[in-house]
C-alpha cells in the first residue's frame, strides 16, 4: 500500500508506527510486568501477524479508532513490511 493511496487514519497509524521505531513484546501478556526476561523486541511485522495471540505494545500511542482499524484483518492484509 503506497502512501499516496491511503486514507487519513491509515496515514497517521503509519507515522506513529515509523515514530515509536521498535516493538516490545511483553511474554507473559502482562504490559505492567517490565522485567528484562518478560520483554523481546519484535518486528511490527512480527506483531502483527501474531495479533490475536502476543501482546505487544503496537497500540502505545494510538487513538481507539486507529487501534479499531488495526484489528481489522482485512487493513492489515494490504500492510507492507519493506
């Protein structure tokens, strides 16, 4: 999905994604457990083909209707990880 072909919310989950730059996943499920053995940093790629299964912190900085957009498998489908 090029840029220039996508809409304002895919946009803006795009450059907070480009902004954040890494990925945590918290390997126990739990975002309040910081130990260094409970996190691994992930490729957004990585998240996100394993949505419904890790946690990862991909939704730190976005708003509920960005998150709502991204669970939807469908957007995630046009995605490109280059």
């Amino acid at each position: 999905m090029g840029i220039e072909k996508m809409d304002a919310v895919t946009k803006r989950i795009i450059k907070k994604w480009k902004k954040q730059g890494t990925f945590v996943r918290f390997l126990n499920g739990d975002t309040m457990c910081c130990r260094l053995d409970n996190l691994a940093y992930v490729s957004l790629e990585d998240a996100m083909k394993n949505i419904d299964i890790w946690v990862v912190d991909w939704d730190m900085n976005l708003t509920e209707k960005e998150i709502e957009r991204v669970r939807t498998p469908e957007w995630r489908e046009g995605l490109q990880f280059n």
